[in-house]
C-alpha cells in the first residue's frame, strides 16, 4: 500500500478466501483507506510530539508533564525519587553572553538529564527548571544521582542546584515534587549567597542538598 506521496507504508494480505481472484478486488477496495488511516495516524503522532516534547531541549515538557502527573507518575507503586533541578544564573547568561549561550546551557542540563535517565520521567516544566523521576530509587541512590549530575555539569561549565526528595511509595507525586522543589530552592540559595552572578569565581561548587 503506498502513501500520498507514493511511498511504501504497508502491506495488505488476505488469507482464507474461498475465491481466489476475489483478493486482488478486496485489497485494492480497502488499499486507499489503509493508506489514509496510515497518513492519518502519522500526522496525528507528529503533533501529538510536538505538543507534548520541548522543541530546544528535547525533554517532555509541561504539557506533558500535567498529564502525567494525572495519570503515570500517580501509578508508580513502590520505592522513587525526583530530582528537581534549576539552571543556576539562566538570566545573567542570557543578558552577558546573549540567548544563544544560555539555549547551550539548557542543551547541556536536557542532554545530561536523557543520558542518565532517558524521557519516559524527564521535563523541562519552566525556562531553568527541569524534572526528573527515578521510579525504584531509594534515598541512597537518589542522592548519589543528585551528586553525580551536579559534577557531570560542573565539568562542562554549567551550574546547577539539585533538590533531591523520595519516598518508599505512600507519597503522590505532587507532594514529592513539592519536596525535591523545596530542597532545590534551598540549594539556590546556598549557591546565591556564596556567588555573585554574573561574575562568579571560576569552579564554583554547585549546591546540592538532599
């Protein structure tokens, strides 16, 4: 069968036919419906995609990330964490450096975030803000992934605060981003008083809290 643009997009075959000749007839009557349905289903795939994915960083983005809050992420059973991480000084970048730094900035975090975790659990929910699900993390593992992503950014030059919160699975998710949030800000703010953006001290370390 062969889409619009006369491409291949399937195959039609029918099996069990007490005529034979009768096939070839079937198949051609059904064959351009089947292919509507394929360019139809294609086309309603590529906006759901757009929708639900942020374009510059790759990740779910907010969209997304109220569905799943509503649906998936209420469903995890048993042992997960959430790290909720900032992009410290996204606006001092973008005012001294110009959007294109910062936009490289916010790659960076969204490239290191799909390379440790992949998107099935990961969001970009705001300009410097990102989320990120660990289903069957305990508090030990959740805070080594906290740490581990804090230096891994470090090392390429970007600065982040990490708010690290888990839960053994009686808590909703909302309540566990609300923690993680909570002990991000608190990062922040640790980062801020030992920092003056935009001329910070080369090697600053980033703040992390559990």
């Amino acid at each position: 069968v062969e889409e619009l643009d006369g491409s291949v997009c399937g195959l039609l075959a029918a099996s069990n036919l007490k005529v034979r000749e009768a096939n070839a007839a079937l198949l051609q009557s059904i064959g351009l419906s089947f292919s509507m349905f394929c360019h139809n289903l294609r086309s309603y795939n590529a906006l759901k995609e757009l929708g639900e994915t942020d374009l510059l960083s790759g990740l779910n983005n907010r969209n997304r990330y109220e569905l799943d809050l509503a649906g998936r992420l209420r469903e995890m059973e048993g042992p997960r964490a959430c790290l909720y991480i900032d992009l410290n000084g996204l606006h001092s970048i973008n005012n001294t450096l110009g959007h294109a730094a910062g936009d490289r900035a916010i790659k960076q975090v969204a490239n290191e975030l799909l390379r440790r975790f992949g998107k099935a659990h990961t969001y970009r929910i705001g300009g410097d803000e990102f989320l990120a699900f660990l289903p069957g993390a305990g508090a030990a593992l959740a805070k080594r992934q906290g740490e581990a992503l804090c230096e891994a950014l470090k090392g390429a030059g970007v600065q982040v605060s990490v708010g690290v919160a888990w839960t053994e699975g009686a808590d909703a998710p909302e309540v566990l981003v609300k923690d993680a949030e909570e002990r991000m800000y608190q990062a922040k703010q640790s980062f801020y008083a030992s920092a003056d953006l935009p001329g910070r001290r080369a090697g600053e370390q980033p703040a992390c809290t559990e």
